[in-house]
C-alpha cells in the first residue's frame, strides 16, 4: 500500500472518526464543530481527503474505516524506521534509548515483542 501522509488536523480527524465508528457525516458534522470550530463544508471536504487516501469509506452516509488506527499507525511507524535509519530497527533503537535508559518493565516488553516475531 502506498504512504499515506496526513496533516495535524487530518490525524486529529481521523482519530476522531476511529474513537465513534461507524459514525454518521451529519454526527461528524456536529463534532468537528465543537471540536475544531469548523464549518459543515470544512468537515465534509476534510473527509473527503482521508476517503480520498484510502482510510475510510462512506456508505449511506455512515463512515468507516478500511485500515484501522493501529494499522495505519503501524504503517506509519514502518515508513519512518525506512526512511529515517535505512530500515535498520536496531539503528532505531540505538537513536531512541541513546539519551535514555529503559526501565525494566520496557525491557521485558520489548523483549517479548523480540520472543514473538521470532516465532512468526
């Protein structure tokens, strides 16, 4: 599947729409006004990227998604250890724990994680 890039507000959308799925555009309509002030056209335009990037769909109506958030965070997540540390996780790890140190309950769980794909 190609990268998909989204803005602050896309992301804050999105997640908005992962939380209440299946929810209604009108209902979208009513949150994102309280939430970002927005405008019904704002709203519906701002849905209409994320259909557009292959998140959600909408069928009479009622959004959902077609990659869930942990799917799409994932993917996200993938795409940066790629293009940041040439796809090397160890690199990534050796950036993210340089300045600090993990505590032992991180240890276990990350070791777990290494125990689990190992047996994939």
């Amino acid at each position: 599947m190609a990268e998909i890039q989204l803005g602050v507000i896309e992301a804050r959308y999105a997640d908005m729409i992962w939380e209440h799925e299946p929810v209604t555009s009108s209902e979208l309509v009513k949150m994102t006004a309280i939430e970002f002030n927005w405008k019904r056209t704002t709203a519906h335009n701002v849905l209409r990227r994320l259909i557009d990037k292959g998140l959600f769909q909408k069928e009479n109506g009622v959004v959902t998604s077609l990659l869930s958030r942990e799917e799409f965070y994932s993917m996200q997540s993938k795409q940066y250890v790629k293009d940041t540390f040439a796809g090397s996780l160890p690199a990534f790890i050796a950036a993210f724990t340089q300045n600090s140190k993990l505590t032992e309950k991180e240890a276990e769980a990350i070791r777990r994680m290494i125990d689990e794909a190992e047996e994939k």
